[in-house]
C-alpha cells in the first residue's frame, strides 16, 4: 500500500508559524475508522522527531498523543478507547498547559494532567493526514472535518451544545439562522445541480476518439493498415489482427507467380525461358561453353542476359569440400554462410534465416507457424487453444509468444513445469496466522481461528485477560499478565512495599518510603540529605536546630543540639515554665491544638518540645472527620472510575496509571507524575523501560540525557577547543556531526545505537533505517563523531 496524503511545503510552513509556541490548541476531526485498523490520524514531525501525533490503535483498544515537552523529550499520552470500530465518531482532543482532555461523540472521556508541551516546530517540519509517513502508520477508513483550533475550548466549534441542558433563545435563534442557511445552500446546490445536468445532456452528444499504437506509428480509430501478412484494425483504442488470405493469382502467359519483397502475397512477375527451365526477374543461373569458361546468365526484361561476374576469392578447403553452384561461378567451401551475404532479410516475422547445403531458406521460430510457403511471415501459435500443451492437473495454460505456460491454481504449489498440486499452508508454516492462532488448511488456501482466551481475526491475536492489567501490566496470555518492576498480583493491581518487605535497608538516619511501583530513604525529622542524594540515605546528616533557629524552646529556657534533634535545659537554679514558642506564639507546657492551617493535625508542647501529629482515622467512629479521613467516606458519590472503567476507586485510593500517580478524592480523578528522587552528580541518565524514574549509567552511548558540564571541554582533530555540549560539522566532511560529551579519557564506545525514537518505533512494529551511528569516541571530556541524520 502507498499514498502520500501530506500539506506542501507552504501551508506546512503557515501552519507551523501559528502554531510555534502555543500550548492551548484543540483538534478536532470526524472519522469512521476501520475495525482492527491501527493509524495515524495527524502528525506533524521533522525529520524522524515528532512533535505533535494522534493516532488510534485497533489492536490495542488505545488513542494516543505523541508530542513534544518542555524538557526537549518526547512524551506518549495513552488513552484506552476503541475508535477503530467501523462506527462514525466525533474526536476533540484539546490541550490547555497541562491540562489535557479527549472527548468523544461530544462525551468528556478523559481528563488528565500532563507535562507542559513544547511547540517549538522547526522550519521544513511536515503535517501529513492519515499516515506518519510514506510508509507506516496508514490510516483506514473514512476522515473528514479535520481541524487545529488555537483557541480556548475549541471543542465548542465541534459541540456547541457540550455542558448545555436546555435551549437557550439564543440557541433557537441560532438554530433558526442554521435553517435558513441550510435551505440557501439547499436552493444553491439545486441550481448547480440542474446546469451539471444540462451540461451532461450535451455532452451526450460529443464524440471522443480512441487511437491505437503500433510499432512506434499512431492509428486513428476504425483505422485498417497492414502489417507485415496481417491486417490490422483499430477498435477503440485495442489493435485487432488476423492474417491476409491470399487468393492464387492468375497470371498471363510469360508471366509467373513469385514473392516480392515488402508483400506478403505472391504477384504476376515476368518470366524468361532458358535452356528449358523458367526464371523470374532477377534469377541467376551459371553455365559453361565448350572451352570449359562459366558464363553466369540474370533474367531481366524477360530474356536471360549476360551478367558480369567477381573474381573468385581463394579457398581455403581441399578440392573435396568445394561445391558447384547454379547461380555463381564460383565455388564455395560445404558449410558456407549463406544468410551472413544478406538472404537473412527475406526472413521478416517471427522467422529466421537457415543455411542449407547448397543455399539458404527462412524457418519459423520455436512456437510460431508459417503463414506463407517460403516460411518468410509467421504466426505465433496459441497452444492451449490448439490442445498443444503439456498442462496438467491444478494448472491453467497461459498462452504466450512462441510457446505457453502453466500457472498453478490459487492454493496450490508448482511440482514441476506442468503441474501443480495442492498446497498445506499450515503444514508447511507458510500461512498467515498469528502464533496464537490455529490454522485450518482448504481447498486451494487457509483459514485462521485465534485460541481460546485470544482475541482477533486469526492473523492477528492477542491475549485476553479479565479485567485487564494494572499499573501498565501486560496481558501475555489469557488471564496472565506480566507486572512491571514494583508491582505483582493476578492483575499487577498490588503495590510491592519494598519497605516492610525486608527489600530495603536504609540507613539510620533515614526512613523507607514507599512509593507506587518504587521505594526511596527519606532522611528523618532531624536530619536533612546533605546534597549528595545517596539511595540508602547515607546522605542524611544531623540538623542543628539551635544553630538554624528551627527550636520551639521559650526564652527562659537553652537549647542543645543533639543527634536527630535537640533539647530545652533549663539553666541550673532557675524554676522553667516548659513552654513553647510555635509559629510566633507562645504554647504552654502540656498544652494540645490544631493547626491554623492543617485541621488534620494535633500538636502539643511537652517541656519546651513542639510534637505533632496527623489525626488517627476511625472509620467505626461516626464522627470522624471525612475531610481528614477521605477512606473513611462511604458515599457512591465520591468514589472513582478507573480510565478503562472497571475498576472503581474509593475517596482516598492512589494508583500508577502511564508513569503518572492518580488520586481519588470526592468523585474526581487527580493525577501528577510519579515522584522521583533526584539524581545528582550523575552526567549520564537513562530511564528502563518499563519504569518511570531516571537511573544513573556510565555509558554516555545509552543515555537519554547528558548533562553537561560547561567545564570540560575537548579538543577536536585542528585543536580547537571546544565545551561539553557543543557541536560541529567534521572538518571536511559534511556528512559527520562532532558532539562534545563529558567523559573519560579512559572510556571509549565505539559501536552504534539506535535513537530512543527509533526503538520505539520498532517496538511499535515499523520498519525504521535511520541510525545513529558512533564512529568515533575520544574523551578529555569526549569528542563523540555521528553520522548526521
């Protein structure tokens, strides 16, 4: 399949100049896509980069939105809905900031908070509709309507009605004006309509001529030529031919029928009468008089005439090979070539000339059959009509210029040049079925049936599991799923505590934390990380609240600093109150209040100590505080759907959902990135598939960001000097693209990677050529040389 469906180059150009640094458009479209179809609906990119995609998948049930961040890195937005179902569907996918929300058929489906986009499209970006690009993403079905909104709430434009209950009289008087337009358009129409008629009608009357092309000559329609022994026809626009019939002439005395040249039938020519045999015009014939001398005698103007005869040329073989002929003088050695002195070019169609032993004649080539007697004009002969062919069983004879063939029949495999015999596509493994799929062989092909707990139309199946999998899980069989790193389950739908699990080991001074689908040590009250940011919390060191001024002692008491905390003393000889000093206000000893600013938390002065903490929750307690307590809240009302709506959340629960955690809280679904704890002091990161947070790697080849530090440089092949992160074009070699990465002097890696785009793409199934290709690797900080994409 090909088609190229894309903007030129200078609506690109517009399109691209209204859109560069908008981060609130919407998009909107009408389709009908086809079932099972996966395709790509919009996509603006350049080069390989995309920055901006919306496609459907009909494999997987799933809308996605590729686009361009904020951080230079491109995000997939992922959300499970079928629209590749044969159906007509309205689409509007508005992005507003980080607000991102798809509606569909004028239904709000999703609503999600995303990372900030980026609409800086570089100049030469392309904007193709219905593919990604010449050769993948193809879009099948029906699109139409498709339009890019810079506007706030641009889905208005496609459901003016959205979030109405009732008319309105501004909705009547616009539903009024819709009318009237309809009915102008209608009358309009009408009158187009009626001068297309009047226009057909007489065109009725016109006459277009179909010409043929034969032999490099243009033939008008009903036109009748020969050709060669044919007669030819042009019927239109097909040549039609079939072989001259040529009747036997009746020639006047001294007259005889012969061949000429540029005939096909023979004609009356002159005779001459010599020695009691008749010649035609032109004929030769040698004789010798009683001295022994040959005399060479050519019938001309009816009377054989003298001709004068060459020099005999020397021959080279004994007297035995030399042979006398009847119209030369001289001798010729047996085997000579008669068709190289020129009777080859009375051999005209489909015939060639052969040697015999005293002369030459024309033979029809293998397949063709003569249409005169000296074999000068021939006919292909069709074999399969004539019963002339070798075609057996399971075959169909092809009748084909001098000869035929035997085309086996659909779902069969050739034996031999003749025939043909049925073909086990399943047994032989050359069938079309998904792995997952059972093949039945038929009469002449295949069928394909997915197995049991598979879905699909049997070329492609994919596993089935109930319910489906959680917290990004993959279904890999029926009802099994395959977790990602931090979750298990039937469904993946378990967060691993790697804290209370015993998979962890903080450090003293810091506690486990855990989070969905990962873990980090987050020092303790007392301690703060000291910049660093270990994994175990090694980092962590004590804070000197006296020092900082972080205490609640009151004034007549001191402050010492002790490991994790600190202490109020009262000084030797004095009678101290044990007051607090908490937010500017003085708290006495023993006493208990809430936050101004946080209701769900208790504090109290013990001895000069502020201790606080959040409220204890329970749900037996009918007066507990659902504010507070938001899992303790049994109303329907503010329980949750999950996106593929069948899971429900109760008021409080948290989820992973796409790298994102979500929240239940009163009925509606919020969502933020999964946390991640910094990485510092790292040059190179990476994220692994399958999880969400960075990790730190030595290998700059696999990173997908480097850091770079202004204060190593390298020194290219002239010795210039050059800072971490700058790149050059090789000098002398427009094709090789210089990029300075801090490093190791020590380190080198020199072999090739493919883009993070690219690895997507082909985990995506597409075939993908463009690599990234590391020629060469020299670090003082790094010069890293790439083939330019």
């Amino acid at each position: 399949m090909w088609r190229s469906v894309r903007a030129s180059a200078g609506v690109s150009e517009r399109m691209m100049q209204k859109l560069r640094g908008r981060v609130e458009f919407t998009l909107l479209l009408t389709l009908k896509q086809d079932k099972f179809n996966s395709g790509v609906m919009l996509s603006i990119h350049h080069g390989e980069q995309r920055y901006l995609e919306l496609e459907s998948s009909g494999q997987r049930s799933e809308v996605r939105l590729h686009y361009w961040t904020a951080e230079r890195q491109i995000h997939t937005e992922v959300f499970p809905y079928s629209l590749a179902d044969g159906r007509w569907h309205r689409v509007a996918l508005s992005l507003s900031a980080t607000q991102l929300v798809l509606y569909v058929d004028c239904s709000r489906i999703y609503e999600r908070v995303v990372g900030t986009p980026s609409m800086e499209v570089p100049a030469g970006s392309t904007v193709w509709l219905g593919q990604r690009n010449n050769a993948h993403g193809f879009y099948k079905g029906v699109m139409q309507d498709v339009q890019l909104l810079l506007m706030p709430q641009g889905y208005i434009s496609q459901c003016p009605d959205l979030n109405r209950t009732c008319p309105t009289c501004n909705d009547f008087h616009g539903l009024v004006q819709k009318i009237m337009e309809l009915q102008d358009i209608l009358a309009k129409t009408s009158g187009k309509l009626a001068r297309a008629e009047e226009r057909m009608r007489a065109l009725d009357g016109c006459y277009c001529e179909r010409t043929c092309s034969m032999n490099g000559e243009l033939y008008r329609d009903e036109e009748v030529w020969i050709d060669g022994c044919r007669n030819c026809t042009c019927s239109n626009g097909t040549v039609e031919c079939e072989s001259i019939f040529c009747p036997v002439p009746q020639c006047p005395p001294d007259t005889a029928a012969a061949y000429i040249p540029a005939a096909c039938c023979k004609e009356c020519q002159p005779v001459c009468l010599f020695r009691g045999r008749v010649y035609v015009e032109g004929d030769r014939r040698s004789v010798r008089d009683s001295t022994g001398n040959c005399l060479l005698f050519e019938c001309r103007d009816r009377s054989m005439r003298r001709a004068e005869s060459t020099p005999c040329p020397e021959l080279t073989c004994p007297e035995s090979e030399q042979i006398t002929l009847t119209d030369r003088c001289c001798k010729v050695c047996r085997g000579h070539d008669f068709c190289a002195e020129g009777y080859s070019s009375s051999c005209v169609e489909n015939s060639e000339c052969v040697n015999l032993e005293a002369g030459a004649c024309c033979n029809c080539r293998d397949g063709y059959q003569a249409l005169r007697d000296d074999s000068a004009y021939c006919q292909d002969v069709d074999e399969c009509a004539e019963g002339k062919h070798y075609c057996r069983e399971n075959t169909v004879c092809v009748n084909t210029p001098g000869s035929f063939m035997c085309v086996c029949q659909t779902g069969y495999i050739r034996i031999d040049d003749y025939s043909c015999t049925e073909h086990d596509e399943c047994g032989s493994g050359l069938h079309s079925c998904d792995e997952n799929a059972l093949c039945f062989n038929t009469v002449g092909g295949h069928s394909c049936t997915c197995k049991p707990g598979y879905m699909g139309n049997g070329t492609v199946c994919r596993a089935h599991c109930d319910g489906l999998c959680h917290n990004g899980g993959t279904c890999v069989a029926p009802d099994t799923c395959i977790c990602q790193q931090g979750f298990t389950g039937r469904r993946c739908e378990t967060d691993i505590d790697e804290c209370s699990d015993g998979f962890v080991e903080c450090d003293s001074r810091a506690t486990c934390v855990n989070l969905p689908g990962w873990y980090h040590c987050e020092c303790r009250d007392g301690y703060h990380d000291n910049g660093m940011f270990s994994a175990n919390g090694e980092s962590c060191e004590d804070i000197d609240e006296c020092e900082t001024g972080r205490h609640s002692c009151a004034n007549d008491t001191l402050c010492f600093n002790m490991d994790g905390g600190y202490d109020c003393r009262c000084p030797h000889g004095k009678n101290c109150s044990g007051d607090c000093v908490h937010d500017g206000k003085v708290k006495h000893n023993r006493q208990i209040w809430v936050l101004d600013d946080d209701r769900c938390s208790v504090c109290s002065c013990q001895s000069g100590l502020v201790m606080c903490r959040r409220m204890v929750c329970d749900c037996e307690n009918p007066t507990v505080d659902v504010s507070c307590c938001p899992e303790c809240d049994p109303r329907l009302t503010s329980q949750c759907l999950q996106q593929n709506g069948l899971l429900t959340y109760n008021n409080g629960d948290t989820w992973v959902e796409n790298c994102q955690q979500c929240q239940c809280m009163r009925g509606e679904v919020d969502c933020w990135p999964v946390p991640c704890t910094p990485v510092l002091n790292c040059e190179f990161l990476v994220v692994p598939e399958g999880e969400c947070c960075p990790r730190c790697i030595s290998d700059p080849c696999q990173a997908d960001t480097v850091r770079n530090d202004i204060t190593k440089t390298c020194v290219d092949e002239y010795g210039v000097t050059r800072f971490s992160g700058s790149a050059w074009t090789k000098h002398s070699t427009e094709c090789s693209l210089c990029q300075c990465k801090a490093g190791d002097r020590k380190q080198a890696w020199p072999w090739a990677k493919t883009s993070p785009e690219s690895e997507s793409w082909a985990r995506a199934g597409s075939s993908f050529p463009t690599v990234e290709r590391r020629r060469r690797v020299q670090w003082g900080g790094g010069v890293e040389e790439e083939g330019r994409r």
